[in-house]
C-alpha cells in the first residue's frame, strides 16, 4: 500500500486540528515540528504563555498539549496515516513532549480514532446554564470508556457525588476570588472587544454566572468595567465526570490530555455540551479532596455536561510545522521552510 505524502495541504490539516484543542484560559502553550526523516510531527510545549499563580507545576500545560497530540491523531487517521504516538521520546528535550509518526495503517488499526475527526471542529467550551434533560446512560458509558481507552478514568457520579464535587469548586472559586495575585492572572487572560490577540478568552465567549450559586463558573471579569451577561439559573442537577489518573507524572497528565479530548470528542459526536471546572484543581487540598477515599487517584479535571446552547468560540493562532529545531508560531512565520496552517 503506498503512503500519501506529508505535504503542505496535510500539513494544514494536522496542525489546524491539533491547534482546535481546548487549553487553560486558552493559552495554547505548544509548538510543532517536522521530522521529514521519521515523518513525524514534533510536539513541544511553549513556555512563553505560562500561568505561575494557576498552573506552577505546569499539570495543565502537559493535559492541553495531551488535547492536541489527540487530535492530532485523529487527524492523522482521518487522512490515512496510522498515528503511531511516543510520549516523552527524548530524555536530553525535556520540552519535546510527544512525537506522532505518521506510518503507513496497520491490519488492526480498527482502534484509530479517525471517526472523531468531524467532531473536532464543532467543540467548544459552553459556559452557559444547560438544560435539565440528563444525558442518557448509554452516552455517559461511551464517555466514561473512551477516558478508558486512552489510560485515565471518568467517574461519574449521583447527585449528591456530584453536588460534593461542584461544592470544592466552589470553595476553589472563592478563594481565587479573594487573591490578588490569581484574580490579576485570570484578568490579564481575558482580551476585551478589538483586542487583537489569538490567545485568551474572549468577553463574547464568557456565559453567565448562576443565579443559585450551585455551578460554580470561574470569573475573568471580577469587578472590571465590562459588560456582563445577567445571571441565569443553570440546571438544577448538574452532570459532571472527574477525570483521573493512577499516577501524576508528566506522562501521567499527557495521558490525561488525551483522555480528556477523546471524552469531548465523543460528547459532541451525540451533540452533549461540555464545559471544565478546573478550579479546585489549583489548590492542593482541594484537589485531593476531589479524589476522596479513592486510592492511588490524581484528580486532573472537572468536565460538566449535558444538553444547551453551543459556546462562544476562542480563536486560535496561525501553527507552523518547521524542521528541527521546532519553532513557534511567531518564529516560523519568518522562515521561509515554514508551512502556515490556517
């Protein structure tokens, strides 16, 4: 069977999959590569977008580079490629976090998850109340094993499991809310109307807050001069899966990163909202608190779902695959060996 070329129509694609990934306050902290030897995609993670208050030991940054190295994936199946993926490949690069291959498909690669690619464009983070339809358990199952399949778990618990989970947030919330220095970094991540920036959450792309007080959604704007959506009430019994991993080392949270894409994918697949609650995660004893009595458990992320309107969209910046040494977006759009993807 003959292998397609990786040319720069391909190219575009991968990237332009990849860079669809959710990230924290949509900071997209990676860069890409391109090893023409191996046909591979280097993925590294950029550190010029870090969040020292939210994220110090950078567990974020590694689940939102995780996102993209999945959708990478994806795409790579969709075109034809079996996306052979090694996590942590070189101990002198601690910044090069994954490489995919792009090999010619195997007899089994029934596995790859090409089918997911169309949902890749449609997801998007919804910060507005949900309805009150659950999510049937069939779609929650199929949820619950695709965390599975990439290595992690997604507990999904009742109502009153759930209200505990939603109740650490809260109190993470709060806290945020009352440090200076976490509320200014949240802040500087927001990018107001005519702010030309592909980085950051947008004014449009932030929801309301809930009027009851029970889903507790993180506040960029706090007592800043913008326009603010008047509070609604959100679904009175919310779902909500915990996504977690046996172990909390990088390529623990790589894992989980990909884990938690697969999961999102597979939501939008059957038109199910998701929104991240990641608050609690930012402070070390409420994120073992989320974990509970349930042992060895490192508690990564909170993903609220079920049925309401599509979020706001976050923009993204122009990736740019480069041969070695990868560059970033702002570095390759000068190198005339770069291949823009738009």
């Amino acid at each position: 069977m003959h292998t397609r070329e990786v040319d720069a129509t391909a190219v575009r694609s991968l990237l332009a999959a990849a860079v669809a990934a959710p990230s924290i306050h949509n900071t997209q902290p990676w860069r890409f590569g391109l090893d023409p030897d191996s046909r591979s995609v280097e993925v590294r993670v950029d550190r010029r977008r870090p969040l020292p208050m939210t994220d110090p030991d950078l567990r974020a940054q590694h689940l939102s580079v995780g996102a993209a190295v999945f959708n990478l994936r994806v795409a790579a199946a969709h075109l034809g490629w079996q996306p052979i993926v090694r996590l942590l490949p070189a101990a002198d690069d601690p910044d090069l976090l994954a490489r995919v291959q792009l090999a010619q498909p195997a007899a089994d690669a029934s596995s790859t998850p090409g089918g997911l690619y169309e949902a890749i464009e449609r997801r998007h983070t919804s910060r507005m109340p949900f309805t009150g339809r659950p999510v049937p358990e069939p779609i929650v199952t199929q949820m619950i094993t695709a965390a599975r399949a990439e290595g992690a778990h997604l507990d999904v618990p009742d109502i009153m499991g759930t209200r505990r989970l939603l109740q650490l947030t809260q109190a993470a919330e709060a806290r945020n809310a009352s440090h200076p220095a976490r509320t200014a970094e949240a802040r500087a991540w927001l990018t107001a109307p005519g702010r030309d920036t592909p980085y950051g959450i947008p004014v449009t792309a932030l929801g309301a807050h809930d009027a009851s007080g029970r889903i507790p959604m993180r506040d960029f704007t706090g007592r800043l001069p913008l326009p603010h959506l008047p509070a609604l009430r959100f679904e009175r019994h919310a779902q909500a899966g915990l996504l977690w991993t046996s172990g909390d080392r990088r390529e623990d949270r790589l894992l989980a990163g990909q884990a938690l894409q697969r999961v999102l994918l597979t939501a939008t697949v059957h038109g199910v909202r998701t929104s991240m609650l990641h608050q609690a995660m930012e402070w070390l004893d409420l994120r073992a608190a989320m974990g509970g009595s349930r042992q060895p458990c490192c508690p990564q992320l909170l993903i609220r779902f079920g049925y309401g309107p599509e979020g706001g969209r976050t923009p993204r910046a122009t990736a740019h695959a480069t041969p070695r040494p990868a560059l970033g977006p702002e570095s390759a759009a000068s190198d005339p060996r770069a291949v823009p993807c738009e």
